[in-house]
C-alpha cells in the first residue's frame, strides 16, 4: 500500500470512528429536547419537530435535583481535598526520605492498587455501621483523607523529577520538612495536582455503588443516586427525556475541569513518564 493510499485509508477510518463516537451524544442531547409523545414513536427521530426546552424546568419540578447536585458537589469537593493532601504528603515522603524498608512499602503501595472495591467494601461497611455513621456523609469522604494508592504513585512519579538543590537549600536556610512540601513541592507540582484533583473529581462525582451503600435518606441523595433512581421505578413509564436532561447537566463540571486543566493534565502525563 502506497502512503497515500494508507493516508486516505487513515482519514476516512478516523472520520467514521469519529462519526461512530458522536453517535450516543448526539441521541443524548436529541431525546433531551423532546416530548413525551415524541419518545413513544418508532422509529425514533433523531431530530424533534420541536424542541421542547421546558423540560428542564420540568426537572426541577418534579425531582430534588438541585439537591442532588448540592450534595455531589459536597463530597466531591472535600474528597478532592482530602485525596490532594493526604496523597501529596505521603508521596513526598516516598521521594525525599531513604530509609529501610521504603522498598518494601512502596511495593506495597503498588499491590494496594490491584485490589478491587468488591473486596475492601464489606469490612469498611461493617466498620463504618459500628461508628454510627450510615445514612451521613462520613463514609464517602473520610476514606479520602487517607490517601489514594494510584494517586500517590502518580504524585510520587511527579516529584522525583523536582531538583533536590531546590529542598537543599531551603533546609540550609532552617525550612522544616512541613513547609519545604507546603512551599515547595506543591507550587511546584502544579501539572500533577491539577491531575490528581480532576481525577479525583471524576471518581467521586461518578461514584455509585461507594455512595449507595451509604446514603439512604433522600435529601442525601448524590447525582450518580438520583439519576439511578429516575429509571429505576417499575410503576411508571420512565422519563428519558428528563433523564437525559439531568445527564447532560452532570457532565457540565467535569467538561469545565477539563477544559480549564487540560495543559496541565497533558503535561502531567507526560513528565510522570520520565525519569
């Protein structure tokens, strides 16, 4: 095959690939705008005869979206927190400090990354049931505070490239540990952050089964709750078009995340794979 003919082969595998990838959005935003009589024809129109944009006030009238949107926003917000701080920290620690058996940990660490929710879900349950602290919003954030394996390895990664002249010389001028990784290596590390957080985000805004387990009263309902329990009745014919209403609304922070971060999050990638 010559290169031009490979060349025209790779335009047009791209552009039906790309059509292919377009399909679902499309019909997502489609059946959004449309009626209620419109959902019941067959074969579905790809296009409504009229847009029917009351449909997202109709959304807030009959569900507690907002609600839900509040307390997504809630615990995303603090677990992003958590997982930067608490990850950053121990990652540090993994990069500036040679003692015996830091090895052994890390490896460790690398192991924790290849367990499954599944595994870990049943004794955090039990715990968490002991505490008192089903039905609240402890559950879904506090574990947070604690680090994510995957996130401190990324983190770690990130950090072994800073220049240690830099963590030198501000010990010389009588900076403590604490500072040098508040000072320092954060600012520093602002691709890997950047990262760590829309990450993060993603995980807890997305969370189904971690928050389910948990939250049982409506009113503490997240997005990835509520929009399960939209399609989830078996008394009534389901509203697809207020349900995919609510999904596009749910996508609106994470396209905002990306496409205020995505320099850093390219550049993170890319200096978390050099040595």
């Amino acid at each position: 095959m010559s290169r031009l003919a490979f060349s025209r082969f790779s335009i047009i595998s791209l552009i039906i690939l790309s059509i292919v990838m377009v399909i679902p959005s499309f019909t997502m935003f489609s059946t959004a705008f449309k009626t209620q009589e419109e959902l019941l024809i067959f074969p579905p129109k790809l296009v409504p005869n009229q847009y029917a944009w009351e449909n997202i006030s109709e959304l807030f009238k009959q569900y507690d979206y907002w609600v839900w949107y509040k307390n997504s926003l809630f615990v995303a917000l603090f677990s992003v927190a958590g997982i930067v701080i608490s990850s950053s920290l121990v990652a540090y620690g993994f990069t500036r400090y040679n003692t015996k058996g830091k090895k052994a940990l890390f490896t460790v660490l690398l192991g924790m990354m290849m367990l499954p929710y599944p595994v870990v879900m049943i004794p955090q349950f039990i715990l968490f049931k002991h505490l008192g602290w089903v039905d609240s919003f402890l559950p879904v954030i506090m574990p947070h505070l604690f680090g994510s394996s995957y996130m401190i390895f990324l983190m770690r990664q990130f950090f072994t490239s800073l220049s240690n002249e830099l963590f030198d010389a501000a010990k010389i001028d009588g900076c403590s540990e604490f500072r040098q990784w508040w000072k320092i290596a954060l600012p520093l590390s602002g691709p890997v952050v950047a990262t760590v957080a829309i990450f993060s985000f993603m995980n807890s805004w997305n969370d189904l089964l971690g928050q389910i387990l948990y939250l049982n009263s409506s009113d503490k309902f997240t997005l990835a709750i509520g929009l399960t329990s939209m399609y989830s009745s078996v008394t009534r014919l389901i509203p697809w078009n207020l349900v995919m209403v609510a999904a596009i609304l749910a996508l609106l922070p994470i396209l905002f995340l990306f496409s205020v971060a995505q320099k850093y999050f390219v550049e993170s990638i890319v200096m978390t794979g050099v040595k």
